[in-house]
C-alpha cells in the first residue's frame, strides 16, 4: 500500500481544529422573563391606579425593570474573545475592544455572603476593569475564564 503526502492515516493524531471566536451572552430566555415581569408591574399597575403610591411604585419598578430587560435585547453578547483580544459590553449597550497585551490580568472573584456564592469573572486592563457575573455570561466564570486562558495560548 502506497501511503502519499495529503491522505488520511488513522494511525497519526489529527490536529484538533482551533476556536477562532468565542462568545458568551445572557440568557434569552432570563431577559423575557425580566421584559414580562416589566409589563406585569404595568398591569397591576393599573389594577391599582386608585391609589397613587402604589401605582407610582409599579411605574418605576416597571421602568426599571423594562430598561434592564431592553440592554439585554440590545446588546446581549457581553464577551467575545479571539485570538487577538476580548471584546466587552461597556455602559449600557457600548463595546469595548481590548487587545491581549492590554489585559494585564484576569481572574474569577468567587465570595460568599449570607450563604450566598457570586462569582464574577475579571478582566483587568490597567485603568479598566470589566466584571461579568454568571448571568452575564450564561456560564460559570471559572469555565470562562479556562476557555479564555486556552483561547490566549495559556
């Protein structure tokens, strides 16, 4: 049997194909969740419209609630990463490119209080500081964080 350059050998190991882009968004399912909590608010709102404070407290919990839930639709991807760098939600719905050499350190902040466990994940470059929660990523912080190691050739 001939064997020439360029054929498939199952016996040697095949190189595994590389992640060019990685993305991580918020849960779409969370941020309608979050839009038909903004419009129940509004219609007990309106059951409530004869008193005043408790149609006040439903408009603004709404509003708020309603605003969360339009960042979510507007900008859902809060972290991209290739080869080159990051790219992370900034403000309410702007993006901010930052390239590898400018990320001077990332880390997951994992705390506890009340019995409660956060963890945010950490991306340090110099005067910025970007913190993305679980939500956020719709990921644990710590897998993030391996995968962007693996993505920066750590």
């Amino acid at each position: 049997m001939d064997l020439r350059s360029g054929t498939f050998d199952p016996s040697q190991p095949q190189p595994q194909p590389q992640a060019t882009a990685l993305r991580w968004r918020v849960s779409t399912g969370f941020a309608a969740l979050k839009a038909c909590a903004a419009i129940g608010l509004l219609v007990a709102g309106v059951f409530a419209a004869g008193d005043r404070r408790m149609l006040t407290a439903a408009v603004v919990a709404a509003a708020i609630l309603g605003v969360y839930a339009l960042r979510d639709f507007v900008a859902p991807v809060r972290l991209a990463a290739d080869p080159d760098g990051v790219t992370v939600v900034s403000g309410y719905a702007g993006r901010r490119r930052v390239e590898w050499v400018q990320v001077e350190r990332m880390r997951v902040d994992a705390r506890s209080r009340g019995g409660m466990r956060s963890e945010l994940l950490e991306i340090d470059a110099g005067e910025q500081l970007f913190l993305l929660s679980r939500y956020d990523l719709n990921a644990h912080p710590a897998d993030v964080y391996e995968e962007l190691l693996r993505l920066r050739g750590f």
